[in-house]
C-alpha cells in the first residue's frame, strides 16, 4: 500500500517541499517485482500533473533496504530526526525529489 498527501506539513522546516509519500509498504514476497517502482511512478506523475515541485519522503535510517529503493528512485538525502514508537525513539533520514526531474526519469 501506498499513502501520500498533496500538502506541505514541513512549512517552517522545509518550505520548498509541498507532497510527501507517507509511507509505502510491499509484503517482502512482493519486493522486488516492480510493484514499488510502479506505485512510486504512479504518485509522481500524480504530483506532476497537479503542478507540484518537491516531495518528500522519511525511512528509518537503519531501513537500508528502502533507502537504497528511495535512492534509485531519483531521491536526495536531506536531513534526519528523531521519532518515537512506543517507548523507544528512531533516527528516520529524509529524501527530497525535484518532480520534473524524477517524472522525465520514470517515464523514459
């Protein structure tokens, strides 16, 4: 599944950013069959065809798996933060992408 939002919730942090993918998750049996790249093509060109500029997207800095994917998929390492889930806290990474840049990639 895949689930992102048109908006900006990083105005003061990053005001060149307006959309995110907020999360995108495949079964492990289902990673590596091209689904990811699909669904990750799918909401750029959603996001290019609103005219948006930058989007950005968060992973758990230890997630070597997914940063590698967000890598190939045209995405710039940007910053990092803290995060907790339950009582234990998590360094995520973030990952900016020009969506005209990242549209002419996808869509060779």
């Amino acid at each position: 599944f895949c689930r992102y939002t048109y908006d900006n919730r990083y105005l003061e942090e990053i005001e060149s950013v307006d959309c995110e993918i907020c999360a995108l998750y495949l079964k492990p049996e289902e990673k590596r069959k091209g689904i990811g790249k699909q669904l990750f093509k799918y909401i750029v060109n959603e996001f290019n065809n609103l005219g948006k500029k930058q989007m950005i997207i968060w992973c758990l800095k230890e997630n070597f798996p997914s940063r590698k994917f967000y890598e190939a998929m045209g995405g710039k390492y940007y910053s990092e933060k803290y995060i907790e889930i339950g009582d234990k806290k998590y360094k995520e990474v973030s990952y900016l992408y020009d969506i005209k840049e990242v549209y002419n990639m996808l869509n060779k």
